[in-house]
C-alpha cells in the first residue's frame, strides 16, 4: 500500500540510525511501561482513541490507490468500539483480535 503511494517505506536500522537516543522507552521512574498512546487512552477511560488517525490514515491511503487494507480497518473500528464502551485495554485477546481481522480480510 505505502508503494502504491509512493511513500517509500523506512527499515529499522535506518529509524535507528536517524532518532539516535532521542527517542526511548525505558521507564523514568522505575516502573514497567505500561503500552502506547492508544493503551493509555483505553486505560485512562476518556472514551477517545487516535486509531482514526493511525489506522484510519492507512485505510484512507488504501482506498485512495485501490489497495485493500482489512486489517487496519478492523483494527480501526475495534479500537473505536473499545473507546466509546469504555473497555479495559488488553480485554480481547490476540486470538480475537485476529479473527476479527481475519474475517475482515475474508474474500
């Protein structure tokens, strides 16, 4: 999908290479980090989560060129869903969470 936008895609050595140490997850305080932005916003309860901006940006490329992106989009409407109905982050499993993909990317 990236190269049918021509945006070309970055490797890990090359995002290393360029953040350098700007950029760490290790805890400040001592503690074990609990998860990312979206994690935290479920965890918190706000009833909002930025999945239409992440996910929702590559469905959005997807349907601009014409490729399929399923998985985004079910993740997209999941993590909506999550939000909204204020569930705990981590209350659906991968295997879940994969069906659901899974049904989604189904022909």
């Amino acid at each position: 999908m990236l190269a049918a936008a021509g945006i070309e895609a970055t490797g890990k050595q090359e995002q290393e290479a360029v953040r350098g140490d700007r950029i760490r997850f290790d805890p400040f305080d001592g503690t074990e980090r609990g998860g990312g932005s979206s994690w935290q916003s479920l965890s918190r309860g706000t009833g909002t989560i930025e999945a239409d901006y992440l996910n929702g940006e590559i469905v959005l490329l997807g349907r601009l060129h014409g490729v399929p992106t399923p998985v985004n989009d079910a993740l997209r409407r999941t993590a909506d869903l999550f939000a909204r109905e204020r569930r705990a982050a981590g209350s659906m499993t991968v295997a879940e969470l994969t069906a659901l993909a899974d049904a989604e990317a189904a022909p």
